[in-house]
C-alpha cells in the first residue's frame, strides 16, 4: 500500500531514469563529436541502429527465454509478430 497520493511502480522509476540516461549520453556525446570536429550525424545514426538491436533483442529473449518457446519453434511466421505482445525488458539492455 502506497502513502502517496499516486501509485509508483519500480519498473516506471527505472525506465525514466534509463530514459534520462540515454539522453544525457546523446547530449554529451554530440558535445565531445562537436569538440572533436567529427560528425555529430553518426551519434545519431549508431543510436538508431542500437534502437533496432535492442527491439530485435528484447523480442528474441522474448520468444526463446519464457516458456512457450516451442510454439515458436512450430509456428516461426509468429516471432515477426511483435504487436500480438511479448518484448522481454532484460533482452534489450
């Protein structure tokens, strides 16, 4: 039970927090790239494709960590289909 007026789960506090984190990286990184004469464009290019990996990773993790592995295995097709649910938090770190 909660003594605040609002309810606060842990997993909310730890995603804003990874949230936050991963934008002061983006923001201290293109100032380093910026002092360093590099290109700032390939900060961004190396974010998105991190993005991608950890969707694809949380979502492998997904399919072959939790139980029901062995629909997958029978009906492959069904692991593209990420909007019928089942991304795995931990497989995308």
């Amino acid at each position: 039970m909660s003594h605040l007026p609002i309810s606060v789960i842990f997993y909310q506090m730890v995603w804003h927090y990874v949230g936050f984190i991963a934008l002061l990286r983006l923001f201290i990184s293109r100032y380093v790239f910026r002092k360093l004469g590099k290109d700032e464009e390939k900060i961004t290019i190396a974010i998105q494709y991190m993005f991608i990996g950890a969707l694809i990773g949380a979502r492998l993790v997904h399919v072959f960590y939790y139980p029901g592995r062995e629909f997958y295995i029978e009906h492959p097709i069904e692991i593209l289909k990420v909007w019928k649910g089942g991304l795995a938090s931990h497989g995308g770190q």
